[in-house]
C-alpha cells in the first residue's frame, strides 16, 4: 500500500514537472508506454523457445523432438539455446552434443525421404556409436531402443554392468511366423490395430507385469505405467504410425510388442 501511494505520487510529480517546463503529459504517457512494449518485446525474444511450463532437461528434450516432428523449423534453434536455459554439467553438455548428433541423424534420413526403419549398413553403425556414447543420456538411450526394435541389436535387459550390443538381424515375418510368435509371447496388446485406446493382457493369465513403456519408432519412451496383469493406456493423442510396447514381467523377463495406431 506505501509503495503503491509512493508510486503515485512520484508520478504526479513527475507530471507537474512537465507541465512547468512544456511538456506535454501525452508525450510522457507514450514514451512510458513504448518503453513498456519494448521490455514486452524483449522478455518475448528471451522466451521465444519456451514451451510454456518449467521443464527438466529430459522434458526439454522430449519437447524439442516433437517439434522436430511436427516439422517446426525452430527445433534446431531451441536444442542449439539449451546451455542458455540450464547450467549444465560436463556430463550434460556430452549427452547435449550427442543430442545433436541424433537429430542431425534423424534430419538426414527425413532428408532423403527414409525412416528409422531403412538404414543402411554404415546408418546402423552410426547409430551403434550414438548408442555408446559415454554420457549420452538420452540420445543414447533411444538409440539404443530405435537399434532394439528395428534390427535387433539389443542390450541385454538383466545385465547388471554396461553390456555390450548383441548384433543380430530382424526379418521380416509372414502371417504364419506372426502367428507363431503370438504363440510365443506372454502377452498380448488388443486390438491391434488401436485406435483410441489399448489393452495389454496375459494371454495365460499367469504372467504378471511390473511395469510397460510405449516408445515411438525413434525410440522415445511416450508413456509409462506400473501396474498389474491387464492394463489399459490411451492411444487417443498419438499420431498414426508404428509403436513399441515394452513390458516388464515381475519374474524379470522383457517383452517387446509392436503394434499399430490407426484413427
């Protein structure tokens, strides 16, 4: 309140000085206004990468391959304003280098029409090389999923050091081999195809879960769930396309489904 009686009449005095030398109160007016716009403008400039909430570096990275997704020109910009918006670490700066390298990866293949899932022998080994790196966070970590899902070079789940790639190959499989590794599993999402919304169940009603992620055909973890035997999660917001689910049974075991949302 004395601040505010303060301001005011430091104002009025202001206002009087003007008069008593000439100057008109609408010039004073208008150049308090403009000086107002201009800080506007400036804080607008300084926040022109934000995404609207306070986001942890992992969030922040998440939001900026969703932009790189949607195809918005600004996502090399944000990623490039990162050290202005956190004070990171050496361990963070090389996870932040080798996000860099994973988005010039992705930017290339969009580049030449291709996907995730057409790499050529030397894309695969530059994409082994993101996955090892010391640090990478991240970048690492969905390279590593992206390596898993597409051409199964997985990491061994239960090893307790940092394991070695296990290289291997996926081909493709008929109708007849799909039914066999339906057979196989322990469970099963439905319907697959989805559209708004998945079911994971225990096809002998044995097996239990610990926990499921979802991850796009990236290797980005889109959704997360602790939880029991059967388990709904919502597909409603995710775009068309090709999906990893990724359940952890509580004996330990891991099982990677794919499946398909369609709306």
């Amino acid at each position: 309140m004395e601040k505010s009686l303060l301001f005011i009449s430091v104002w009025i005095l202001l206002l009087a000085s003007c008069e008593s030398r000439g100057v008109r109160v609408d010039d004073v007016k208008s150049a308090k206004e403009k000086t107002e716009l201009d800080m506007e403008e400036e804080y607008e400039e300084s926040n022109q990468y934000s995404v609207g909430i306070e986001l942890d570096p992992a969030q922040y990275y998440s939001a900026v391959f969703a932009r790189f997704d949607q195809g918005q020109e600004d996502a090399w910009a944000m990623l490039e304003n990162m050290p202005n918006e956190f004070r990171l670490s050496t361990a963070q700066e090389e996870e932040w280098i080798a996000m860099q390298q994973y988005l010039a990866f992705l930017e290339n293949l969009k580049s030449n029409e291709r996907t995730i899932v057409e790499l050529t022998e030397d894309e695969i080994s530059e994409l082994i090389g993101i996955s090892e790196t010391q640090n990478g966070g991240s970048a690492a970590g969905w390279a590593s999923n992206a390596l898993c899902f597409h051409y199964a070079i997985c990491k061994p789940a239960t090893a307790t050091e940092a394991p070695e790639l296990i290289a291997g190959t996926a081909p493709k499989a008929n109708d007849e081999e799909i039914i066999e590794t339906l057979k196989e599993t322990s469970f099963r999402i439905v319907p697959n195809p989805t559209s708004d919304e998945a079911r994971l169940i225990s096809i002998d009603n044995q097996q239990q879960t610990q926990s499921l992620s979802v991850f796009d055909v990236n290797g980005r973890r889109i959704l997360f769930q602790n939880g029991a035997n059967h388990q709904r999660f919502d597909t409603s917001s995710l775009p068309n396309g090709v999906y990893f689910c990724r359940i952890v049974a509580l004996t330990g075991e891991v099982e990677n489904i794919k499946f398909i949302v369609n709306h």
